[in-house]
RNA sequence: GGUCACGUGGCCGAGAGGUUAGGCAGAGGUCUGCAAAACCUUGUACAGCGGUUCGAAUCCGCUCGUGACCUCCA
C-alpha cells in the first residue's frame, strides 16, 4: 500500500504526510462565522475536512480536531460602516449578540449533523479566548512586531517580510503589496498598508467589546485562529484547513503571528479546498449567489428545481476532488441523487450476497479486477484524497453486485475472499470514509406488515392474472410513494420515498 | 492593473507523454403479464495555433476565453 500524500498549498507540492508526534495528528479548521446562515459553499470545507478526519482515522492515527466559531465580529479593518457584522445584525434583529450567535451556531450544527459530518474534538470559541488573544498580542508587541496607535494594534507586516518569507503561502510579493493602492479607512494608522489588525478599538456603539491593555476593544480577525489552534494543539502542530479564500490574508497572517509569538509556523501542512461557484461565479455573500443550507435541504428558492437531500449533496461535492472548483447546477446534483441511490442500493444488494465457501474464483479474471479495485481505494485517498476516484471504483462494483443477484454474473465467479474483501471496501470507503448514509431512514415495523399484506393481495391477483387489480395496488402505492418491485426470483421488495 | 488557476465527449466531472476514468442523459438489446429495477452493447472528448518528442489531451510558448485572490469571504 501507498504512503498519504497531501498537496500542502505551503510548498505548491504533494508531500508524505508524516506527523509530528508518531500516530498522532493534530488538525485546525477554520470553522464558520456565526453571524449568519451557512450556505452552500461553506458546505464544502467541513465535508472535505470530515473526510480527511475521518480517513486519518481510518489510518489509525489519534486525530485531534479542532474546529472553531467565529462570534466576535472583527470585520471591522476595512471600515465599511457595517463596524461588526455580529453586532449590526444583531441591532437589526433586535437581539442580544450572543442571542444572535446561539441562533446561527445552531443552526449550524444542524445541518452539520444532517450531512453526517463528526464533531471536532474541540469546538472553541473566538469569545471565550479573548484572554488568550490578548496575551498573544502582548507577546507580538513585546517582540516588536506589533505596534499601538489609537487604542489599536497592528501588526508591523513590513518589518516581519525583512526577515521572514511574507507571503510564501498565498504567492505574494510584499514590493507589490506595499504598492497596493487601496484608499480604506483606518490605513491612516497603520505604519503600512499591509499592516494588519492585531486588536481594534471599538468604538462607542460597538455592543461587542473587552477591556484590554490597549483599552476596550475586540480582537482582530486573524488572531483567534493563532491564539486557539496553539492553545490545544500546541505551538506547531499537523494540518491546517480552510477554503482556499482565506490563504490570503487570513492564513498567511496566521503564519506571521504564530512566527513572532512562537517562534514557528503554526502548521506543517495547509490544505484549501477549492469553491463551490454558481453559473461560474463564486457562490459568496459579497456576490448575492448563495443557496442557504436550509434552502437546499428544503429546494425554497429560485434556483432550486427540487430540494436535495443532504447525502445527496455530499455525494455530489465528494464526486469533485476537493482542489477543483464544483459548480452548483440542479443537473449536476440531480444526476448524484441517481447515482448515490444506484449505488447505496448495490451495497446493500451485497451485503445479503451469499458468499459462498469456494476458495478459487471461477472468473479469475474479473476476481482479479475485482480485487485491484478494491485494493485501489486506499491508493487513491492516500494520493491527496481522491474520493472522486475512490467512488469511480466503488461504481466499477456496481455491476458486478447486482450481476450476481439478477444472475448475470456467476455466484462462484468470485472467491469467498473477494466478496469479503469488497464487502469490507464498501464498509471503508463508502460509510467510514466518505461517511455516506442511506437516504431512506428504516421504516417501522408496522408499515412492513400493511405492505406485506398488499403484496400477498397483489401476489394473488397476479397468479390469477387479475392484471387490473395487481396494477391498481402498485399504482397507487407509487402515488403514495412506495414502489414497488417485482424481483427475478419472484419476491416483491420496495422502496419508500 | 498585479498574482495565480482553469478551459475535457450532450451535461457533471477524474486523470495524465503511448493502454477503459466514473456518473447522469441518449441509442440498441436481454429479462418481465406490463412496469420499474437490473444486466449487456454503444460514444473515442480533452479551447485555438505553434514547438519539443518516435508519439501530447497530458511538457513548453503564444493567442483566446473563464474564474479566483489582491477587501469580508469556506
């Protein structure tokens, strides 16, 4: 078996993934800011990054995985009159902050358990480690990367770039960033253009607000990342993930922190997820394109022909490798919701396969493709997560799965090994992995016997080829939506929407 | 304007110097009382123009097109 390679977006190249402390990974994800619905496009990060959790525990490794919330506003850098994207909307819906905050967290959490993502190991707060912010901050002055002007911090960016690679990560040239001609409001306090805020001071009807020793204030965006990511998984740790618009300023900033305050970059391998883009625009809040997570789930709105389920949508997003942009489209999604039902229905169609006892495969060579497919998987995630690839394999089976029971294909074609061995890849790789789940939930018990009862009525009809009457019951099953099916070896299974 | 990506068959999307991606849709067939499902067969694509090479969709250059970042952003 092949080694994990991850495309590290730090050194433009795929790389072994060899952690820092043997079998044990520590991962940071830039998690959402809760001051709104979650759409979309913030979908496809924390559904990339379940699956990267989910396969480095697959591996065997002890993964922590922190993941945190973003609810303080520090948006307030670029001085649009929206000073706090928390606090405004907080005005406008009249709640508390935090009221706001408990409301979209939610929400969020919702829909993060309906796409069956896990839960981080930690989930910590940008509020609850002010202290922790703050001390990083003092650090950074203390070292004379950081400097006070108005009761506000900012990061000296001009002086690290002198002895530290600024803008490594996202590509940049610091020439051409000081050239940057960008007429925004607090730049009269920065030494440079390029300087970022450390901590802010807030003003009069800014609801969200800290002392500090700067006085009262709110923490710059970028800190908490630092301030968090160090607190739990040390000061360098394994991975860092996050959607590939934060590379710059957001990560590269973190890099620059973490370098003065301790003394190295906080993460050995950055990975970034490419975006979600609706008729080729980025889908984003600046652009008015998105489809809330709420909106796709329930297909309420203008663009949506139907609404999707959510392992309909992981499967989708899962079918693109995570690097690539995904392009939103009913066509697309539709076609995923065909395809993940033909192939949840070819697992479960294996699992109550007969294996049989032969040692020796029948059709060597389709036991042989059989066995290179399923073997395949594990190359293929370890080559920078290629769930595309992995489910393409997963699709090869099909056929040969439900060949064996319509009896196209030989029951001894394969060895007793080979039908244990997919069995196993599709317990891996499509439920372990990948963390899909069948879109039916099981139906109860009572609904079996009703449906059990119309089937023998319509069973009897049939051999009395009371056509009229079997039809009736199957139509009007199908329009209450169960469908029914007339299996090869004349039993009657169904399915209900 | 600067930086960086991308452009694949009807659609979505992998891959990558010579050998089938996969899915959806379409066509034909098998099975079936009829359906549905399933199975089988079927498509030879890689923006354009040059170049490197025995050979390029895959490497290089140019052109065109699209997009991302440079500002909050997943």
């Amino acid at each position: 078996m092949s080694d994990l390679h991850i495309y590290n977006s730090y050194t433009r190249q795929k790389e072994k993934f060899e952690p820092i402390v043997k079998d044990h990974v520590g991962m940071y994800v830039c998690g959402p800011t809760v001051s709104g619905e979650s759409h979309m496009g913030h979908a496809r990060p924390y559904i990339t990054f379940d699956v990267v959790y989910r396969y480095l525990t697959h591996l065997g490794y002890k993964v922590r995985y922190v993941r945190n919330i973003t609810d303080a506003g520090h948006f307030e850098e670029e001085g649009r009159e929206a000073q706090d994207k928390v606090s405004e909307k907080a005005q406008l819906e009249r709640l508390e902050p935090m009221e706001l905050v408990q409301k979209y967290s939610n929400l969020f959490h919702w829909g993060m358990r309906l796409f069956n993502n896990i839960d981080p190991n930690i989930e910590p707060t940008a509020t609850g480690h002010v202290i922790e912010q703050i001390s990083m901050i003092q650090k950074i002055m203390d070292e004379g990367f950081a400097y006070e002007q108005n009761g506000s911090v900012y990061f000296d960016v001009k002086k690290y770039a002198e002895a530290y690679p600024y803008g490594k990560l996202s590509g940049r040239k610091i020439d051409e960033l000081l050239e940057t001609t960008r007429d925004l409001d607090g730049q009269d306090e920065k030494r440079n253009k390029v300087d970022f805020a450390l901590w802010k001071k807030a003003p009069p009807q800014h609801i969200m607000r800290w002392a500090s020793p700067w006085g009262e204030g709110f923490p710059g965006w970028h800190i908490e990342c630092s301030a968090m990511s160090s607190k739990y998984l040390g000061k360098e740790f394994d991975l860092h993930g996050g959607g590939m618009d934060l590379q710059f300023p957001h990560h590269e900033s973190e890099i620059a922190q973490s370098t003065i305050a301790h003394g190295c970059a906080p993460a050995r391998y950055w990975m970034h997820n490419n975006m979600i883009t609706i008729n080729g625009k980025k889908m984003g809040k600046s652009y008015n394109n998105v489809i809330k997570i709420t909106e796709l789930f329930s297909g309420d709105h203008p663009m949506l022909e139907q609404a999707y389920h959510p392992m309909v949508v992981r499967f989708n997003i899962l079918q693109t490798h995570y690097r690539s942009t995904l392009d939103f489209s009913n066509e697309s999604l539709q076609a995923s919701e065909k395809a993940f039902r033909r192939l949840w229905d070819a697992y479960e169609v294996l699992q109550k396969l007969e294996p049989g006892t032969n040692d020796n495969a029948g059709d060597k060579e389709l036991n042989e493709k059989v066995t290179k497919w399923c073997n395949e998987c594990a190359d293929f995630m370890n080559d920078d997560m290629n769930t595309a690839k992995v489910i393409a394999n997963l699709f090869e089976m099909a056929p040969v799965i439900n060949g064996i029971k319509g009896g196209q294909v030989s029951k001894e074609a394969l060895s007793a090994d080979t039908y244990k061995l997919m069995l196993s890849t599709f317990d891996t790789y499509l439920v372990e992995v990948l963390g899909m789940k069948p879109l039916q939930v099981q139906q109860d018990n009572k609904i079996d016997q009703v449906l059990s009862l119309l089937i023998e009525i319509r069973n009897d009809a049939r051999t009395r080829k009371d056509y009229a009457t079997s039809d009736l019951i199957r139509n009007k099953l199908t329009e209450a939506g169960v469908m029914l099916k007339d299996e090869k070896d004349g039993s009657v299974s169904y399915t209900i929407e």
